[in-house]
C-alpha cells in the first residue's frame, strides 16, 4: 500500500505543479492548485485513501519524508508563499492543505453538499489569497 501512496503523491505532485505553472498571477494560483488538489481526490479516489486515509508505513512531517510527498508539500507551500507576510510558511501551507484535504474528505464521504464544493473552495482560496 505504501507504494501505491508514493506513487499517488507523486502524481499530486505533478498536478500540482502544473496548476500553479500555469496559472496567471498569484491568487489564480491558489485558485487553481486547490482546483487539481480537489479534482485529483475525486478522480482518483482510492489512490487518495492509499495517500491519506488508509495505514501506511511512510513517515510524515519528518526529514526522512520521501521526495514524492515532499514535492507536494513543498508546491502547496510555493503557492501560498506570496501570501504569508510575516507567519510562518509551514505552518501556513499545513493550514491550506488541512483546508483542501477536510473538504475533499467531507465531501466524498457525504458529510458536505457536493453541490457547494465549489462555493467552499472558493471561500477557502479567498482566505489564503489575501
């Protein structure tokens, strides 16, 4: 299961650098990374379980962390960056992706409106792109 984890933070990774590349200015960037980040998770739901939900022998939030999961911590922290001021950038970027990761999860397993996800996701984009 670990394995199917790294790869699926791999392919997070990419998705996400590739929304923040080609996004046009700093706020549509927030926009669209939190785009591919929800879009990833409701396309590839069981990949996400592997990467978030289900037990993995893979440290977390640690130097040993393997590259595939720092990659993606390290997009969502260069896409928040231009918004931080003076706080403290990781603490910051683990805020945004808990906001991302609560959403998708609440909403996969029916707890929020899917109807509303965009309107949440909005209102999350707003509040870290100001």
């Amino acid at each position: 299961m670990a394995a199917v984890a790294v790869e699926g933070f791999a392919e997070l990774a990419a998705t996400l650098v590739s929304a923040r590349a080609s996004a046009g200015d700093s706020r549509q960037a927030v926009a669209d990374v939190a785009a591919a980040y929800a879009s990833f998770a409701e396309q590839r739901p069981a990949i996400y379980d592997a990467m978030f939900t289900l037990a993995v022998d893979l440290p977390f939030a640690s130097q040993d962390v393997p590259t595939d999961l720092a990659r993606g911590f390290a997009e969502l922290a260069e896409t928040v960056r231009p918004f931080v001021g003076n706080d403290d950038l990781e603490a910051v970027t683990e805020t945004f992706w808990s906001g991302l990761h609560g959403l998708v999860t609440l909403m996969r397993s029916g707890r929020l409106r899917r109807a509303d996800h965009d309107r949440r996701l909005a209102v999350l984009v707003d509040r870290f792109s100001r």
